[in-house]
C-alpha cells in the first residue's frame, strides 16, 4: 500500500502540468488556454512563476535608522506566499510595510536595487528572507 502512494505522490507532477497556448480566432481576438481549437495555429507559450519555491536567508546592510524589528515585505498581489506572510503578520499583531513590486515603480526600483528575483522578500532588520515560512519567519524576527 505504501509503495502504491509513493508511486502516485511521484506522477501527481506530471498529472498536474498544464500547456498553455496561445492562439488568434478568425476575428483578430486573442485567447490563451490549455484547449486550442487547432494546436497547429496555437503557440505553446512557457510560463514562469516568480515566486519563491523554497526559503533562503542573507545578512544584509539595514536601511540607516531602520529599526531592527522593522518589518518590510517586498510582494505581488497574486503571490499565495505573499498572502500567507500577510495573514501571518496580521493574525500576530506584527506590524509591517508591504511594497507591491507590480503596482508601484518606487518599490519595483527599490526591489530591483536589493537583488529581488522573486516574491516574497521579507527584511527584517539585518536579516533578508526570501520566500516564506512561519518557522523562517520566527528565526528571524527574534
């Protein structure tokens, strides 16, 4: 029995992998889904998802007078770690400043200038976390 869930545990990635195409109708209109009505004319698009896959760390050099328990979340509003991290700050009374990287240049340059390559970042004083976790965070903020 074991066996059999460990076999299905490992196929579910390829069970859940989807194609997304893109492909013009007979009007000029555009459309994108995983059912084309004719593959040949669709382009197979591939799909990037800029989110934070696992949790690191770094040390970093604070914004001068930052405070040290300062809580800062670099996020997009379709990231589900984004939203976690939120509802974890806010259920805990932890007070932090949330910078959405899509809407606004200012923290898209300011983002861009402390190396972001996905989201969430969380700066919390000295300390950069990339991604998030409960656990991480803790470790953290101390």
């Amino acid at each position: 029995m074991t066996r059999l869930i460990l076999a299905l545990i490992a196929t579910l990635p390829l069970i859940c992998s989807a194609e997304i195409y893109k492909w013009t109708d007979e009007n000029g209109r555009v459309h994108f889904g995983d059912k084309p009505k004719d593959k040949e004319k669709a382009e197979l698009l591939s799909i990037k998802v800029n989110s934070y896959e696992s949790v690191s760390y770094e040390a970093i050099t604070p914004v001068q007078g930052a405070e040290s328990k300062r809580v800062v979340m670099y996020s997009a509003v379709w990231c589900g770690y984004c939203r976690q991290a939120r509802q974890y700050f806010q259920q805990n009374g932890i007070s932090f400043v949330e910078y959405d990287i899509e809407k606004d240049q200012r923290a898209r340059k300011a983002y861009d200038s402390i190396g972001g390559n996905g989201v969430p970042v969380i700066l919390v004083g000295d300390k950069r976390m990339n991604g998030f976790s409960i656990a991480g965070f803790q470790g953290i903020y101390q």
